[in-house]
C-alpha cells in the first residue's frame, strides 16, 4: 500500500466544497495537494467545445480519475474535490485507489439551501445541484457532513474522523 493520503469531497454543486476544501487544507497539519477537476476546466484544459467529440466528458473524467492515482503514485498527499456523477466512476476510482488510504467524505446540505446557494452564484446552470445529487445514492462515505452547520464545527468533525479513521479499509 502506497503511504500517500487522499482525502475525498464528494458532493452536489454548490454544497460548499469548495469552501470546506480549502478550510480544510488551511487546518490539517500534513501537507496536502488540493485536486479539482474544475481547475482543470477553468484553466482552459479541456477541448475546444468546436472539436468536442460525443465522448469528450467521459474521456476527460476517465483522464481526471486516473491522475489522482498518479499523483498519489508520486508520493502526494491529496485533497480532492468532486461531483463523481455516475455510479460507473465511483467504480472505476474504487479500482483506481484500492492502493491508498481513501477518506470519503460525502458533502451534503438540505436540496432548498443547495438550490439557494446555486442561485446566489450566478454561474451555475439551475437544477445542476438538484441533477448531483444522485451521486450519494451509490458512493459509501467514510464521513459525511453538513455544511449548513458552522465552518468550524464541519472541519473538526472531518480532520477527527480522518485521523481515527482505520489505515486499511475494505470497501
């Protein structure tokens, strides 16, 4: 088993991920890579939308799925923020990170808070949140929390969870 760490946001748009991934990281005493997908797309990484191929998503998600091996592979410590929107991808990261220590989290506020928030942004698609939140029908969760409730109270319940969680698991 690889020593690297991976610890897993999974949760709808707007359930505030992004907020608690980077509380989070600024809290945990191990160095820690903070890993999106979405930094990936907001950096102009994928296709140019007039050469996007019908399997373009699946193969760039494949591709995103397969580099947190590898960068837990190269001996990093990751913070990984994700919708996995398929049960077919929490298959395959399943298989991918069988060799690490995986920390789940599943990431949830109440649907009227999620579809407030989305709103509020103003740079999400309406009903994106409500469409995600199929992905808590398939993924198992080490820890879940949610983030209606204080920053603070949310973290200490994550970093006590991580560090009483058990070194090997079977999922």
């Amino acid at each position: 088993m690889s020593s690297s760490q991976i610890i897993i946001l999974n949760g709808t748009s707007s359930a505030g991920k992004s907020t608690l991934a980077k509380a989070l990281r600024a809290s945990i005493t191990d160095p820690f890579c903070y890993y999106a997908s979405d930094q990936l797309a907001d950096a102009g990484f994928r296709a140019n939308k007039h050469f996007v191929h019908s399997d373009e998503r699946a193969r760039f998600f494949d591709g995103f799925h397969r580099s947190i091996a590898a960068f837990a592979e190269a001996g990093n410590n990751l913070l990984v923020e994700h919708i996995v929107e398929e049960a077919a991808w929490w298959t395959q990261l399943q298989a991918i990170l069988a060799p690490y220590d995986v920390f789940w989290v599943g990431v949830h506020a109440p649907l009227a808070e999620i579809e407030r928030r989305e709103k509020e942004r103003g740079n999400r698609q309406i009903g994106e949140a409500r469409y995600h939140l199929k992905t808590h029908h398939y993924c198992r969760y080490d820890l879940e929390v949610d983030t209606t409730l204080p920053l603070e109270t949310v973290i200490t319940n994550i970093l006590d969870g991580w560090r009483c969680r058990p070194a090997l698991r079977e999922r």
